[in-house]
C-alpha cells in the first residue's frame, strides 16, 4: 500500500509518500480501505515533534477515517466487507490512516452516516468526537442552556456550536472578524468578535463554556460563568485557575478526545438528521499531505481532508 510516512520530526516537507506493507487484522479488528482521512491541528503538532504522541520517528500520522471494509479479523461482527464506516481510532496511539489501508479496531469504528460523503465523514471524528464529548459528556448539556463556545469557525468550534443548537441551547460563538459571517451561518444565537475587546466585559450568566484556544481564555471564562456552571477545557487549567473557579462554584473539565463509537453514532444522527454539516476548506491527495498541514496552520474555516 501507499503511505505517508516521516523519518524526522520537523515542517510539513518530512511527510512523504512510500510503499508500505499492507496491514493484516487483528482479532477484533477490522481492515478498511481508506477513502479519507482528516487532517487534525495534533497531526502538525506530533509531525513537528511538539507533542510526543507516537514516540520518535518512523511513523505514519492520521487517525480520522472514512473508507469501506476490506477485511474482518477474527471474532469481529457487526460487519460485512463492502460496509461504508469512520471513526477515530486507537487515538492517542498510531492509528496510521494516512495510508490506503488502516486496520483498526472494530468497537473504535461505526457505520458512515448515509448522509455524509466520505470527504465529510472523513472530517468529522476527532473534531465531532471533541465537541460532542466535551458538550454532552463532560458539560452536562442541556436544554435552554447558554452556551458559549470560542474559536467558533475552527474545526472543533463548527461543529460544538451545531451540537449544542441541536440540543437547544442558547449559543453565543466568539470568532475573528473575517469569519462572524460563517458563525452566523451555523446557528449561533450572538457572535462575538474577540479582537473587539475582552469577551469577559460583555457576557454574564453563561452555564456552560467550551474553551479551544489557551492563553487567559479559560481564567477570563470564569467571569462570565454563572455559579453551579461548567468550564471545559481541551487545554490545560492552572491551578489558580481551579482554584478560583472552586472558589465561586464553577466546575473545571480538562478533556482529552477519545475513541466512542457511541458517539459517532450520535454525531451521525444528527448528520442524517440535517442539524450537523462538516464543512471542509480544502482536500488534497494523499501525496500532498505536507501541502494539507501547511494550508491547516493558515488556520481556515472548517476542516481539512486528504483523499485517497
């Protein structure tokens, strides 16, 4: 099979292509032919050597995929060769899908909704996995709920301000003034341009934030969180932080994605049911995934997919 593989951590020119042997099955997993597989600001971040994920170099990046089933190792059921599936698997391990062939583990993956191309179901597990874990799982959401989620145009950010309007909350997205008009389109209640002052001074009574981006924002966020609310974070906390937010009443979440084939299958009824779209700024072939990371760190609107 054809691969991109890196030799070296550094910039997106260490990832190429080779040949590679072609992956053998498990038990309990299954080989799948990979039609996509998403691009994810940790894939940059393991590449460059910044986030020591899978070890020191060779490996091969990826754990977002979208393909059909090749082959089925043994014991595995629930599935047919031919079946269309996604998920994230083996995430934080190598999952290695920026391959023709991936094989993984079958409870890790689910059937691609019907009403997502490959491209977009390619796109969706780690990003849909984040927001719907840290909204639902970790947050507690619920109906009537305000919701304030930053970074609202990201990968993770689209997609947390669909879920959380599909479960009827009250939406207010913070993003950079060329992309309001985008948070706008995906339902959120009020936008926030953040380089128009601190977020802090115009918000009160929020009951749930989802933060995405470091720096002050999750102190800052305790200002604007009412008592009994919830603070998650994809980043880490400081114990000021904790310590002050204990101190008004606020809960602290510090996330980390994992592997839920529950819910992709969520993430795929609110696909089918038309309250979640992937939007994808740009694809590339497999043999320009160093092309695909360069064009993720000008950090655009949506999502990233290589094609294979």
């Amino acid at each position: 099979m054809r691969a991109v593989i890196q030799n070296s951590v550094g910039g997106p020119d260490v990832l190429v292509i080779a040949d590679q042997p072609d992956p053998t099955p498990k038990a309990g997993e299954v080989l799948v032919r990979v039609k996509a597989a998403g691009v994810n600001p940790v894939d940059g971040a393991v590449r460059a050597g910044n986030y020591k994920l899978l070890g020191e170099p060779p490996f091969i990046l990826g754990w977002d995929i979208s393909g059909t089933v090749e082959a089925l190792g043994a014991g595995v059921s629930g599935f047919q060769i031919g079946d269309e599936v996604f998920g994230m698997p083996r995430f934080p391990r190598q999952a290695a899908a920026y391959a023709e062939l991936a094989a993984v583990p079958a409870d890790e993956i689910a059937p691609k909704p019907s009403g997502a191309d490959h491209i977009q179901a390619g796109a969706l597990p780690l990003a849909g996995l984040t927001a719907w874990q840290g909204l639902v799982r970790h947050g507690g959401l619920k109906s009537g709920q305000r919701v304030l989620i930053h970074a609202a145009a990201g990968g993770v950010g689209h997609l947390a301000v669909q879920i959380a309007k599909a479960h009827g909350a009250y939406v207010i997205a913070t993003a950079s003034p060329q992309k309001l008009d985008f948070a706008r389109s995906l339902g959120a209640d009020e936008v926030l341009d953040y380089t128009k002052g601190d977020f802090a001074d115009r918000l009160r009574d929020i009951d749930l934030v989802l933060e995405t981006v470091g720096g002050d924002h999750a102190e800052h966020s305790l200002k604007v969180l009412k008592r009994g609310g919830v603070l998650v974070s994809l980043l880490n906390v400081s114990d000021a932080t904790k310590t002050q937010a204990g101190a008004q009443g606020i809960r602290v979440e510090r996330m980390s994605v994992v592997p839920d084939r529950e819910g992709l299958a969520e993430l795929g009824k609110l696909i089918d049911a038309k309250e979640l779209a992937v939007h994808v700024a740009r694809t590339f072939p497999l043999e320009q995934a160093g092309a695909a990371h360069a064009f993720l760190a000008t950090r655009p609107i949506g999502k990233v997919v290589l094609t294979v």
